[in-house]
C-alpha cells in the first residue's frame, strides 16, 4: 500500500504560488530537514502549479520553465531525495491547469512516465479544464493507471475539489488522497467552513486513500498567495487539530524557512500528530455540538480515544461533551484517564463528563486511555 496513514509533506502553493523556483525547492526541503520537520514526519515536498512552460516540448512532452528551474527536474528531485525526502508535482486532468500551463488531459500516459522518469513520487492532480464531454472519475482513473503503468511508486493526491460527489468513488478511482473541499485561505472563517463541511465525510477516508482537507495555512499569519486575512496562534492551533482529529493528510503551506517558533513547534506537536499518524485510522464523530461548539472525538489504537473541544465562537466558554456520548456508561466499570496532548499535561480520571474552559476560536485536544476503576 502506498500510504497507510494520512501523507505528510511540505506544498509550494498556499504562500508561493507562480513565484517558484529550484532554489525555493531546494531551500524548504533544506529547511525541513535541518528544522526538524522531516523527524516529525513530513517527507514530501511537492511543487504545484506554474512549474512548466507555457507549451509542451517538440516531443510532446511537459518540460520545465528553465528559468525557474535551470537545472531541470530530475537534479531538484535527485537533491531532495539526497535530503532523505520524497518529491512531488503537479498536473491536471483537464486540456489546461488552473493556471493555464498545458495540462495532462490525453497525454495521461506519456505524462506520467515523465513524472517518473524525473523521479517523481507523488503527482497532484487538478480538475481545472475538463473537457465537457469527459468524464471526470474516469479520468483520474485513467490518470491512476498511466502511473502503475510506469512500474514507480507514486502517490495520487487527487484534487476536484469534492465535486461530483467523489468521496464514494475516489478510492476505487486509484487516489491516495483526494481534496474533499474546495480551496483553503488563511482566515479562520475558511478553516471552519472546511473542517463542519467534512464531518458527514469522514467515513471516506481510511487507509490509502484519505479525505484532504487541503494544504495547511498554518504560519502564514496573511502573508502569500491565500493569505486572505490570517490567523492568531490560537486559531492555527484549531486548524491543525481540525485536519489531525479528521485525518487529512498534513502539508505544510507557509514558508518553512521563516516560520515562527509558535507555529514550528504547532506543526510539530508530536500528540496531534500522533492521533493524525493512528494506525486505526477511524474517522471523528460528533460527541457533542450546541452552537458554535464542538466536541470531536474519534477511537485511537490500544484503547484509547481522542476527544477534541473546539470553540469556534468569539468569546471565551466551556465546552462540553458528555462522556456516554463517546460510549462510556456510569456503571461499566471503567474511566478515561485524560492527557492533554498540546500540553503533555496529565489531567486525571473522568468517568462522566469534561468541560474544558477555552477561548475565542482555540480548542483542547485529550487523549483518553481507558482504565478499569
Ligand atoms: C486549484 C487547487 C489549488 C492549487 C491551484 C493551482 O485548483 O485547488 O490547491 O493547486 O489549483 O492552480
């Protein structure tokens, strides 16, 4: 299986959009090493749209713009994988991508063997352009086996956006994973819209193909390509337990080399990401919600359960959730003995209820390990 827990990487789009380069490239994967992000998990670093030119090659194949990356692609992905790290690209199924650079629509399979011949091992695959008449599941299944065919591992990070109603049919399609939503900003308003659009969605997702919730903003604090507006820590720290509880895959979207400590140490939270990173892979439920909170919570492996308080309101309030709402009865027998998994700190034995005071927009994230009492 080419991933069995939701894929972790490092995407150009969200701060960087056209303004790439192989310096750019090569400087994130460079950071992501020496900053500790690939020991934390995230081993793709993926270029998205605008890496070409404007039209194919004499042969009929894509190429690079050389301004952007004089050395071509095969030396940037030689260096990252000389860093220990994966490379991804970009392509669409449509005539053209969504920023008008040629697209894959009919060249699936002399696409796909550039990809590999340049070492590629994972391809975003965008829905920009689509031919009327074609279909779109079948294009990514088209897409899914130009790349088997290859005879490389590469990962399909497919990208509709959720339309068609592609969480049914995306796994049989052949994706790894597959953008359920449409486009991210940095504001927590869109994190909110994403993150309440995915809940009846979740039962999707499991291993080898997950629910992407797309690239993360977090860091980003309004600066880049989406940054419409940006986020406060507490709010980023919302986002990234969102897309941990739901097990979206987690790409880093801000500028990795300048990051702030706050974000960098979020973004390396070795609790949440441990529930993202849960061999059982299940999908959050709604244990509770009265307005504007939320209490997710979702069974980890060897009896434990995460459950996540969100307030996504604009004052400070407690939020509840009801512990026979996640399964737990008053005369089992049993109790959760509860972590705070941001913080580390232990906080007791529950047996009926937590009510965790929190602020405007923040969240609080336990792990329960179920005990005999
Ligand atoms: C959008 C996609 C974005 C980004 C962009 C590039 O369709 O959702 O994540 O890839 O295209 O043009």
């Amino acid at each position: 299986m080419l991933t069995y827990t939701p894929p972790m990487g490092w995407n150009s789009w969200n701060t960087f959009g056209a303004n790439i380069s192989d310096k750019l490239v090569r400087e994130s994967a460079d950071a992501l090493v020496d900053l500790g992000f690939k020991d934390a998990g995230y081993n793709y670093v993926v270029i998205d749209d605008c890496w070409s030119k404007l039209e194919r090659d004499e042969n009929g194949r894509l190429a690079a713009d050389e301004k952007k990356f004089p050395y071509g692609m095969k030396a940037l992905s030689d260096y990252v994988h000389s860093k220990g790290l994966k490379f991804g690209m970009y392509s669409c199924c449509g005539v053209r991508t969504c920023a008008n650079y040629p697209g894959s629509f009919e060249h699936e399979f002399v696409d796909a063997q550039t990809f590999a011949d340049w070492g590629v091992d994972f391809l975003k695959y965008d829905f920009c352009y689509k031919p009327e008449r074609a279909n779109g599941e079948v294009l990514y299944r088209r897409m899914s086996m130009a790349l088997r065919a290859t005879g490389r591992d590469i990962l399909l990070s497919a990208c509709n956006w959720g339309v068609d109603n592609s969480g049914p049919w995306m796994r049989s399609a052949g994706a790894n994973m597959y953008r359920s939503t449409g486009d991210i900003v940095d504001n927590f308003q869109s994190i909110k819209d994403i993150a309440l659009s995915q809940v009846d969605k979740l039962c999707y997702g499991a291993p080898g193909c997950f629910n992407d919730m797309d690239m993360l903003v977090v860091g980003m604090y309004g600066k880049g390509n989406v940054g419409l507006g940006g986020c406060n820590d507490a709010e980023y720290r919302s986002h990234f337990a969102l897309w941990c509880m739901f097990n979206s895959p987690l790409m880093i979207g801000c500028d990795i080399r300048t990051l702030t400590r706050e974000s960098a140490e979020l973004l390396k939270n070795k609790g949440l990401i441990s529930i993202n990173q849960n061999l059982d892979c299940r999908p959050s439920f709604v244990a509770n919600s009265v307005d504007q909170h939320y209490a997710f919570a979702r069974q980890l492996s060897n009896n434990e359960y995460a459950v996540g308080f969100f307030n996504m309101d604009e004052t400070e309030g407690e939020v509840y959730c009801l512990l026979s709402d996640v399964g737990l009865t008053q005369d089992s027998g049993y109790a959760f003995e509860m972590t705070d998994v941001v913080t580390g700190e232990q906080l007791g034995t529950f047996r009926e209820f937590c009510h965790p005071k929190i602020g405007a927009h923040d969240c609080k994230v336990y792990k329960g390990k179920l005990v005999k009492i």
